[in-house]
C-alpha cells in the first residue's frame, strides 16, 4: 500500500515536509486551524478548480483527537510531528504506533523519545559512558545536608580551575522553560536559595527535588546532526554553532561548521573539539539505539571543554545550515527527505564515507520583533515581502508574496528561514550581509504603526559568529 503522511505542523516546517513527500512520490495531507488559513501551507494544497483539498482544518496543532481524525478519515498510514508541538511527545509517539488502526510515527521510537527527553537521565546515561556532562548532579537532592557539600564541592573545583566568579545553579528537578533556576555566588547564601528553590518547586510541581550544577557563561553553543535509520545504521552531518539567541534563548543565527579558525583565535584546536563531541554523540546514539534524525546540543568553554547539554529527539529547525557543507554525491542532502524515508523502514543507503564536508554555511531566522525591547513581538499585517534569489542560498517561508498576510498572535511571529553558505566562512558571511540588504518586508499593525523586524540585529551579529 502506498504510503500517506500526515503532516501534523504548520508553517515553513510544513512546505518542507510537503517538498519531502513529493519528492519521495508519497501522498501527504496538511491541518491547520483558523489562524492559519492564510498560511501558504494551506492554499497550497486548496485548489476549487481541481476539487483538490489536502488540507483540513483542527481546532489546535496540540489536539491529538483532532489530528488522528483526520489522519484516520484520510487513510494516512503515518505522522510527522515536524518540530514543536508533538515532536518529542513520547506518549503521542506511543499512541500512534499502538492503537486499533496503528500509524508509522516519523522520528525515534517512542522509548527513546522517552528515555532521552529526560534530561537527568540522559546525564546519568552519558556519565556512565564517560560523556562529559556539565559538572553537577545526575539525580535530584532532597536532603539540604548533602545539596550543600555538593555546592562547596562545585565551588572548590571552579576556583582550582581559576575560574573568575565561579557560581552554581541550583534547579527544581522538576521544572522546564527557565523555571524554578536560581544563581548562588557563595556558599555562604546557598542554604537559604536551595530552601528557597525547593519550596518552589513542590508549589509548582509537586516535587522538591533540586539539581545542582556548576554555572558556566562563556561558552559556544554547537550541535551535531545524526540520522539514523532502523537497521542499525548510523551517520553525521557534522556541527553547527547556535550561540547567538534571543534572550528566550530562540536561536537567530546559526553557521556550520561549529568553530572555525578565521573567526577567532581559540585557546583549543577547532577541529579536534568538533570531531571529540561527535565521538561522544555517536556513542549515545549507538548505546540507546537511536533510529531516526537527532541533535546533540553541546556547550563548549572556552578552553574548548564540551560538556552535553541534551538531546532533541527531533529535525530541528536548522537542519538545513548542516545540509549546506555536506555532500551525497555531489549534493546538498535533503535531511526532512531522508527521515521520512529512513522513519518509513528504508535502510541508509550511504555510509560515513559517503559523506564529503566542505565550505560554510549560516542560517538566518527572520521574524518580527524589536530585539532592542526584549525581542518584543511585533502582530499586524505584511503588504509586501520580497527576497532575493541567488544559487548560493535558499529561503523557507509560509508568508505569501502576492497579497497582504496577517500575523497570527496565536504563534510566534516567525517570517521565513534564509540560507546562504560559501567556499569559506568569509564568503558565506558577505553572502548574508549582501543577501538580508535586498529583503523588503512592509506592513503596519492595528495602531498604524511600521512592522518591526530583526534584520538589523541579523546583520549586526555576524562578527560574531562563532566567537567567545
């Protein structure tokens, strides 16, 4: 039977998954809800000449009764999550593959998704293979005895290490988002912050467990992509650097590779750093069995140790920044494609071999807000957006050119995804100055007012990529 997907997404994420399902020659249907309507995900695939309609509305992206009707009224045979929403939901992924009419999810198996969006159990699973992990516990503390000879123990090692104004975390185990975090900088204080953050967290979550870890500042952000398929087969695509970010921590421009030696004189070698973090993300992924597209997030010091962070069991956003330096005989890979064909049960087809890096590559995030108010975001309506085209980059959007397109308040005010990429960091860097001086993007909101966007601060923030 031939295979129908689902794609459970919106926005630039969804032309991409639609692109992949074409490409691949398999049927694929759309949802979107009445924000969307004038997504071009959704006139795409709304055509009254042809009766055709792929697309059908829901009343929320996170309704999974809503998405499984449609995929059930449409005879869809699998789901892609996209990223966000259900992406790395383990009890969806789980209730897809083992209800009365089974569907093919289209990521890890749910297990993984599981047992790695635990974060402290993924640093209790990489301590155990030796993956270095930011300095801290791998389990919650209740007991205050014990959490305050971990933070005395922290401290000492950070000023052995001649670390200026060395500081600990300390965390509700139970929380997310930034919540429940706050910062110690003597040991002195650190009772009366850990009663403090532990009668937080059993408020808000019902749990008093607290973590704590060592505070690290000046760091590099990189990520390496992994794809993986269901026969035990397992690849890279190399690193990319993600350190520059709103201050929700929303990355806005990302490059590959992770460090390069024209951008900053580092104190480590570059690429041993690179290929060592590699190493250490393969082996995870081998000791759980990972079977589909990842990323390993990674913090770099500045004296070049890594230490993981977490893993996103998920495509990300800026998989296509690694894309853009790698190289299947001769061309960019289309790594959307190759998870919902590896997702669907095919085998690798390549090997590590196959895989030739060369060049460098940015992506950046163009989206309507004020970075000088906080990245403040900015709703009303676009009456023009024009780019340029030019065989050295590539732009994912859902805004439509050819008539006016209100912002959605219920989402983030995302615009589109622009790529350029080089023989060399330096290039791709003119290539992005060059490439954001012929955007055009106009609107007002509902007092009259211009549209603001962050093209300035994109422009503004290439010196410093991939610098401490």
């Amino acid at each position: 039977m031939k295979e129908k997907v689902l794609i459970a997404n919106r926005g630039e994420i969804a032309l991409r998954i639609m692109e992949a399902c074409k490409d691949l020659g398999l049927d694929y249907v759309v949802v979107y809800t009445p924000a969307d309507e004038d997504s071009k995900h959704v006139r795409l695939n709304i055509d009254s000449k042809s009766n055709r309609n792929n697309a059908w509305r829901i009343s929320s992206y996170t309704d999974p009764n809503d998405i499984l009707s449609v995929a059930d009224h449409t005879n869809c045979t699998a789901i892609h999550p996209g990223y966000g929403f259900f992406s790395e939901d383990f009890r969806f992924a789980r209730r897809v593959t083992v209800r009365d009419r089974p569907l093919t999810f289209i990521g890890p198996n749910w297990e993984v998704i599981r047992d790695l969006g635990d974060k402290i159990n993924t640093k209790r699973v990489a301590k155990k293979l030796g993956i270095p992990i930011i300095p801290g516990t791998d389990a919650p503390i209740y007991n205050e005895m014990d959490a305050e000879d971990i933070a005395r123990e922290l401290m000492a090692d950070q000023l052995a290490q001649d670390i200026r104004n060395p500081s600990i975390l300390v965390k509700a185990a139970a929380g997310g988002g930034g919540m429940g975090i706050e910062e110690v900088y003597q040991v002195e204080h650190f009772r009366r912050v850990y009663r403090q953050v532990q009668n937080y967290a059993k408020r808000q979550f019902g749990d008093g467990g607290v973590l704590i870890e060592q505070c690290l500042r000046d760091y590099n952000h990189l990520e390496v992509q992994i794809l993986c398929s269901r026969h035990d087969e397992r690849v890279h695509f190399g690193t990319r650097n993600c350190t520059i970010q709103s201050t929700g921590r929303q990355k806005r421009l990302e490059a590959a590779p992770g460090f390069d030696d024209s951008c900053f004189p580092y104190e480590f070698g570059g690429q041993e750093v690179q290929a060592q973090i590699v190493d250490y993300s393969l082996k995870l992924a081998n000791h759980v069995r990972y079977d589909n597209v990842g990323t390993w997030e990674w913090i770099v010091a500045r004296n070049g140790r890594p230490y993981l962070l977490e893993v996103n069991t998920r495509i990300q956003v800026e998989n296509d920044v690694s894309a853009r330096i790698s190289y299947l005989n001769g061309k960019h890979p289309n790594l959307i494609r190759e998870q919902i064909r590896l997702g669907l049960g095919d085998k690798l087809g390549y090997d590590q071999q196959s895989i030739e890096f060369k060049g460098a590559s940015i992506e950046m995030r163009i989206v309507a807000e004020d970075p000088r108010r906080g990245f403040a975001p900015w709703i009303g309506t676009i009456t023009r957006f024009d780019y340029p085209q030019h065989e050295w980059s590539a732009v994912y959007t859902h805004v439509p050119s050819d008539r006016p397109y209100v912002i959605p308040s219920d989402y983030d005010p995302n615009l589109a995804l622009a790529l350029v990429w080089g023989d060399t960091m330096a290039e791709a860097k003119e290539r992005g100055r060059r490439f954001l001086q012929d955007v055009a993007i106009e609107g007002t909101n509902a007092a009259g007012e211009p549209i603001n966007t962050n093209l300035a601060y994109l422009n503004e923030n290439f010196d410093r990529l991939l610098t401490f």
